[in-house]
C-alpha cells in the first residue's frame, strides 16, 4: 500500500514550485495545471526517458512530432466524432454532472440523490475555427489523442525511412479532452500530455507483439521507479473496448486515490489505417470501417510477398501527466530522523531527478567561495548529466533540506578547506543516506560520471 496522500504532493508541488493551478490568481481553470521550475525538468526526464527507451534503444521505431491543431476529417474518419463521447448523467437536485459508469448504487456521487437522468452522450473533443471565418467548414478540432497524426503520416514516414514491418512510429505531445470531472490533481485534467507509440505489425503478428509491450512497458515502469507490487494488469472485458480496439490491456498503478489507469496498451488492429484508406474495398479489412470519399492515400504497405497489406496496429498509450503523479507518490517519503527531527525526501530515481547536482557555498557572499562555486558548477554542466543548480542562500542546513525535498541526489559542498588546502576538496552529500565524504575536486567530473551516467 502506497501510503502518500493526495494532500502531501499537492502541498509539496505547490511549495516547491512543480505544479501549479493554472491562472491561480484568477481563482484557476478547473481541469489545467502548469508544471513549474522543478515540474517542467522532472517531466522532461520522464519524456526523455521513455524517448530513449522507444526510439533510441530501438533500430524499428522513428519519431514524429505532430500538430495539435486537427482537421476535423481526421476525427470524422478516426470514428471520433461519432463515438469519442462519454455517456452522461445529471442529478436533477444537485445540478451536478457525472460519468454515467461513476453512479454508484443509482445514487447521485455528490448529493446522494436518486433523482438522475438517464444517460446521455457528452462529446470529449475542444472545437476552434481555423482562420477568421466561423463557419462548419472551418471547423477544427485541438487533438484528443497524438495517435491520429502517426496514422495520417504513415505513408510519409513509410516513403522517407523505406521502413518494413515490424516497426513502430513514436510521438510525445499534447492532447486535450473536455472531461466532465476533472479531478484528483493531475490524473485527469482537460490539457495533457501523452507518448504514444504506434507499432504496426503484420496481421496475425498483433498478439504476440501485444503480449511483448505489454511486458516490456511494465518493465519500463519499474525502471522509472515504480514497484512492480503498486502495478496491476487490467484486461477490459470485449464489452468495454474502445470503438476501434481488438484488445486491451491497462497497467494501472496504486496512486494515492487507488488503483487507476496509467498507460493503455491496445490492439487497435487495422482500424486506423483502414479508416483513412482510399479504395478500402482492394483490402480484405478485419475491422468494419466507415467508407472514405475523402483521402487521396492508401495507408498500406508491401509485404515479403510483395502484396500491399494495411498493417495492424498495437499500441502503447501512456500519461505523461499521469507518470508524473505515480512516481512522485512512489518518491515522496517522510522519515523520522530522531530526537523530535523529520525530514521530506524525494527518492526519486537519479536520472528523473529536477536537478542532479547542487553545488553549495558554505558561506553566503563569500567572494572566494562563490568563484569556486560558479568554476565547480561550470565544470560539472559539461558532463552532460542534466541540471547543476548553484545555491547561494547560505544556510547550509536549509539547503540540504530543499534539496531532500526535490530528490538532488547530491549536493557537493565548498567550503574554506576547499580554497586553504591543497588538493581541493569538496563535501558531497547522499540524499537518501545523508553520508558526506570528502572528494577531490579533480576526482568530481569521473565520480560524477559513474554516478550518473
Ligand atoms: P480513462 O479511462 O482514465 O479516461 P482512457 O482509457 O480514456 O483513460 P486512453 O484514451 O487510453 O485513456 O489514453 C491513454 C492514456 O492517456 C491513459 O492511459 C492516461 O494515462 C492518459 N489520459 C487519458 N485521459 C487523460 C486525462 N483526462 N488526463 C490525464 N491523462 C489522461
């Protein structure tokens, strides 16, 4: 059991500056959040952790980075339109709205109230108009999910990178759904992030490979941190698949408010590519798709055979945002140090941490220390290892603290034997163990190094 609550990260995100309500000053927007100066870097590592693992530890996966901004023939021909709609209920006393699968027992979840409508549809999708005219022709969607950009692209990248299936297309970006309750911090909220890969595959090859990332994705959380007994595999029964699905599985992880989605992995089979297919009728389609009048392109591919097939397709779906909130629950530890001390510390894992390395004076304002200082940090910015912050507040005991608190795994301290003794030296200090030890700073780029890299 995680035992984290919703209340400590928010408070820490806050007083910490990673996340913050968006237009806070104005009372906020319900549903949108802005990552502040330690959100936006621990974020980055999260996405530059999964890019490495799909695009850079792969030879079949290629990038992509699409526009938001969505011709609405694209949702039309995705299915979107027509189905990406959750059904909802409204309680006649409270006013309230809800998901209609988060009525319980018939009971309104706010008022308890019984007096409900039946169901309806709700569309998730933002419209906006494209250019000055409002009309339905110029009529465009901000996109509620990256995927459809990889599959309009296919042939573009299948063209430019001569690629043969297998092989995957990957794609970090913004996605936005009008979710009728947002709620839980940034589980869900209306303007999100998403890294979705695309892997297309032969058809009859789809759930092997479904089973492979479904394995390697577990494993991926692991290695962001997350204990493979706070993570459940859910399989959706066929009743509740999504409209284009064959299969589904959802790695779900015990955040503080329970065991939800955090990445889905589906079979979505031909449905895609088929959908925004020219002269569908050439192809022996598994999935039932809409006629197209309107694409120019057969999204398909030659196979050993020389035949042209539309490949299928399994993809991995994970929340950035999501991700965030799951290994900030994981990191996020209070410990008792003793004599009436405790102390915050985010034992998040290195290569996720906001800032690596803290270089530390010991002496505020001290000419001497402070040109160390700056040399140190200058130095260790050329490793490569990410972000060297400079602290000069002088307070060597809140410095430790602030920096247990946003998960630096070292802070390297300069003091007055580093500027009187020959070789210098410097103090670094583990955040997990609180160990200090004297290191040469002639040893700090090679110690670092292996730390890190
Ligand atoms: P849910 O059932 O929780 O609404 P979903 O099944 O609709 O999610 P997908 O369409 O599979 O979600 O999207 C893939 C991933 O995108 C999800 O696993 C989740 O991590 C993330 N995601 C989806 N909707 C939101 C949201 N409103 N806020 C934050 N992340 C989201």
């Amino acid at each position: 059991m995680v035992a984290t609550t919703m209340d400590q990260l928010v408070s820490l995100c806050k007083r910490r500056g990673f996340i913050f309500q968006n237009a806070d000053i104005y009372g906020g927007m319900q549903g949108v959040y802005d990552y502040g100066p330690l959100g936006v870097e621990l974020k980055n590592n999260l996405k530059a952790a999964w890019w490495r693992s799909m695009v850079y530890e792969r030879d079949d996966v290629e990038g992509l980075d699409a526009a938001i901004l969505t011709n609405r023939k694209v949702l039309k021909y995705s299915g979107h339109e027509d189905t990406f709609s959750d059904p909802m209920t409204d309680c006649r006393k409270c006013k309230g709205r809800f998901r209609a699968d988060h009525i319980k027992d018939g009971k309104c979840p706010n008022c308890g109230s019984t007096d409900l409508t039946e169901p309806r549809p709700f569309n998730l999708m933002f419209k906006t108009q494209v250019g000055p005219v409002e009309s339905d022709e110029n009529l465009a969607y901000l996109r509620p999910e990256t995927a459809q950009a990889i599959f309009t692209q296919f042939k573009n990248v299948v063209d430019s990178t001569s690629r043969k299936l297998p092989f995957g297309i990957a794609q970090i970006g913004k996605s936005f759904r009008n979710e009728i309750t947002p709620r839980n911090f940034i589980f869900r909220v209306r303007e999100f992030e998403q890294a979705e890969l695309e892997f297309f595959v032969n058809p009859g090859e789809d759930e092997k490979w479904h089973e492979h990332w479904k394995e390697a994705r577990v494993q991926w959380w692991e290695e962001q941190g997350l204990p493979r007994e706070h993570i459940n595999i859910y399989k959706t029964p066929d009743a509740d698949l999504a409209h284009y699905a064959k299969a589904c599985y959802d790695i779900e992880y015990q955040f503080p408010h329970g065991m939800e989605e955090l990445e889905g992995i589906a079979n979505r089979r031909d449905y895609d590519l088929g959908n925004h297919t020219k002269n569908q009728e050439e192809f022996q389609l598994e999935a039932h798709c809409h006629e197209n009048k309107d694409s120019t392109t057969k999204l398909a591919i030659m196979d050993d055979n020389n035949k042209w097939i539309i490949p299928f397709v399994v993809e991995p779906s994970m929340g950035v945002d999501r991700g965030v909130l799951a290994v900030l629950t994981e990191a996020y530890t209070e410990e008792d140090l003793g004599e009436g001390n405790s102390r915050i510390v985010l034992k998040l894992k290195k290569h996720l941490a906001p800032i690596k390395v803290a270089v530390i004076p010991l002496k505020k304002n001290n000419e001497q220390i402070m040109a160390k200082c700056h040399e140190i940090k200058n130095n260790l910015l050329k490793l490569g290892i990410g972000r060297v912050a400079l602290e000069n507040t002088g307070n060597i005991g809140k410095a430790y603290r602030r920096h247990d608190e946003v998960g630096t795994p070292l802070c390297v301290t300069v003091d007055f034997e580093t500027i009187e003794q020959q070789p210098e030296t410097v103090t670094i200090r583990d955040r997990d163990t609180m160990e200090q030890h004297r290191v040469a700073v002639a040893d700090l780029p090679r110690y670092l190094k292996e730390y890190f890299l």
